[in-house]
C-alpha cells in the first residue's frame, strides 16, 4: 500500500520519451554516495536520460526522508524536470534505446525476471558485491543468465578480479566488457590535487583503524592483526591508536594498554576532522572466505573506502592485497610503492615498517602524500564518469 502512495506522490506527470533509462534502488538518497554521483552526473550531462527507482527502504542506513521527500528534494536542488525522475513502472517504461543499472541482483532483477521490454542495449557495472560472488553457484547463475541475453551489450568491470572471472570462467567475450579501474567518489570531483593536507610532526604518531565489524573478532577486516600491532607499542608515549567501528576493548582483551582509543560507529561527517588529524591508516583486511571456506567467495573493492577516504586526507596508507587486485588489465601496478605500502598479515614486519616511519615522520607525511594524489588520478570524473558517459552516448548513436 505505501509503494503504492509512494509511486503516486512521485509519478504526477508522464514519463519522458528518453532513450536511455536508469535503473537503481537508491537514487537519490545520498546513504549510497556512489550512486548519487553516478546517476546525477548521466542525469546532467545526457539530456536524453531518466532514471525511474524501485527504492529500498533505507531508513535502516539512516536516511531520514520517504522516497517521494527525497526526490522532491532532488528536484529542487538539482532543477531536474519532474518526468525525469521517477517510481519505477513497468507499464510506463517508454520506449528506451539503452538502459543501465549497477551490481548483479539489480541487473539480474530488472533484466532477467522483469525482462525490460524494448530496450535494445543493456548496460550494467559489475560491483563488487551486490550479489556477485566468485564460485558460488547463484551468483553463476544470474551472470550466465545475463550473459546469454542478446540485448545485453556491455558489462563494466571496476576490478581486474572481476574482469578475469567473467572471460576465465566463459560467461563473456571481453568484447562485451569495458574495464574501468575503480569506483565513483563524487565529492573529490571538486578537490585540488595539487593541494597538500599538512600534518603536524611533533606530536606523536596517529595511526587508525577503521571498520565495520561484521565477526567476532573482526578478523576479516584486519583487527586481530591491528591488536598485535598495538600489543607491540603498547604504551609507547610515541605512537597512539585510534579505532571506529563497532570494537572495543573487549573484543580482543588489550590488558592495561593505554595509548589506544576506542569511537564507536561514528556517521559519515565524524571522518573530515577525524581523518585530518591521523597519520597512517592500517588496512590488513583479508576476504571471509580465506578464514572460512563455507562462506562465499565475496571481496572488497581495492582499496576500501575507509582507505580512500582517510588517503584523501594525507592520511599514510597500509593495506593488503590478497586477490591481486593492485594491478591494471595489462598488468602494471595502479598504486605505487610510494604511493601506499602493501602488507600482509604479519604484524612484526608491520610494526618494524612503522617503526622505521618513527624516526623518519617526513617520509610518513610524504607517502600520505603521494597517496592522494594518486586516489585524485584514479578516481578523478575524467577517469571514471567520462568514460561511463561515453558508453551511454556510444549506445544511443549506435545503429541497432
């Protein structure tokens, strides 16, 4: 009944004849960052674009408005025709040349069981997540299934795990592919590379940990490897931690270690000021089913956004990289030795590098850095939204 109310609230008007059709679940709530940048930025660059959302319910993340307060807040904000934004209707799809959604189970939703009818070219990026894991028998299924498509034109990888299953595994010939490194981080569009974040040196070292926790020990994420980073200069007046996500002193007994500081799940305006006062981030995450092999084969992106963010801040940047992910199709590094450090698991040789940065803080800020320029260059809008742009306008020129 309320979707109902919803779509009646937001569909006043009839749909636009466009050519190209979004499709998303959470557009245009700000609570998935990426994807509010994404889909704004097709909506104001491509005229002959509109979106229509099928919305989760996503006051569990925190988002405080219903869909139709949302979109009337986009609206007006962004100025956008009414028609071009709206509930998603299956009876008033129009007549669109290209359609696109992002991650697996929106893809497999929109274009396997619902089937768009008359769209002659189908477009998805294939996410990390969202249903897409590695040798698991229905995230198989829906890839073959969209593989088999006709319609479907190309999939968007943004890793080069992603890339090699679907040509490895025989889902895809890499001429449906386009590999774009990366992800949308809209709100570095904005930023100067060429401006440096300053960090004090005389002070004693900030190192941070940041992450949910999704097991007991947070493993997964690198906590238990962190705890014995810490147990290694427990007390040290030279050197301070910092955690945010759901840990505490419990979750791993610390003893009478005092030089560690625990925040709790913090929200998304928690991390400017945060981020700006920290010196090195440690990211020793590993994938759940390298721990345990029942699970899935699931994996993060590289890096992880609490990497990214904090690296746009200057923040040094440690983090490993198990699935290889560091690495362009043609097998070039994408992130530099000093641009981030790559670790493994082992924390005696994470406390001696970290160590070695003690006594030389200049090198530490420097590497912090490098690595922000470096995220700027792999994740600026030429890099990343033009050439998705490009995609969508190739598609709609092209003669069926």
């Amino acid at each position: 009944v309320m979707t109902i109310a919803e779509a009646k609230k937001v569909n006043i008007d009839l749909p636009c004849e466009s050519q190209i059709l979004l499709l998303d679940s959470s557009f245009p709530s700000k609570v998935s960052s990426f994807r509010y940048g994404e889909f704004k930025s097709y909506l104001e660059e491509i005229d002959e674009c509109s979106i229509q959302v099928l919305p989760d319910n996503l006051s569990k993340y925190g988002e405080p408005l219903p869909f139709h307060a949302q979109v009337d807040q986009f609206r007006k904000v962004s100025g956008l025709a009414s028609n071009r934004i709206r509930y998603f209707d299956t009876d008033f799809i129009g007549d669109p040349k290209v359609a696109y959604c992002v991650f697996l189970n929106l893809a497999d939703y929109f274009y396997t069981q619902i089937g768009l009818p008359s769209a002659e070219h189908l477009l998805f990026t294939l996410y990390p997540g969202g249903g897409f894991n590695l040798n698991d028998g229905v995230s198989d299924q829906k890839l073959h299934r969209l593989c088999d498509n006709p319609k479907l034109s190309k999939i968007i990888t943004t890793q080069n795990v992603s890339y090699r299953y679907l040509v490895e595994g025989g889902f895809c010939e890499p001429d449906r592919i386009q590999h774009i490194y990366g992800g949308i981080i809209p709100n570095i569009y904005t930023l100067d590379d060429h401006v440096p974040t300053a960090k004090s040196l005389d002070k004693p070292l900030d190192v941070c940990f940041v992450a949910q926790k999704y097991s007991a020990t947070g493993a997964e994420k690198g906590y238990d490897v962190f705890v014995d980073i810490v147990k290694n200069f427990a007390n040290s007046p030279d050197i301070r931690f910092h955690v945010v996500g759901g840990f505490d002193k419990n979750t791993i007994e610390l003893g009478d270690i005092r030089n560690v500081t625990f925040y709790g799940t913090q929200s998304a305006d928690f991390f400017d000021g945060f981020y700006t006062n920290m010196d090195l981030i440690l990211s020793p995450n590993i994938h759940f089913s390298a721990l345990d092999p029942s699970q899935p084969e699931s994996f993060d992106g590289f890096p992880t956004t609490a990497v990214v963010e904090a690296g746009l801040k200057g923040v040094a940047v440690f983090l490993t990289d198990f699935k290889g992910m560091n690495f362009h199709l043609d097998g070039s590094d994408i992130f530099k030795e000093h641009e981030m450090k790559i670790i493994d698991r082992d924390p005696d040789s994470i406390s001696q590098l970290i160590n070695g940065y003690l006594s030389d803080r200049e090198a530490l800020m420097e590497l912090g850095q490098n690595g922000r320029r470096a995220i700027l260059r792999e994740f600026s809008y030429e890099g990343q939204m033009r050439p998705r742009i490009e995609l969508l306008n190739h598609y709609l020129s092209a003669t069926s």
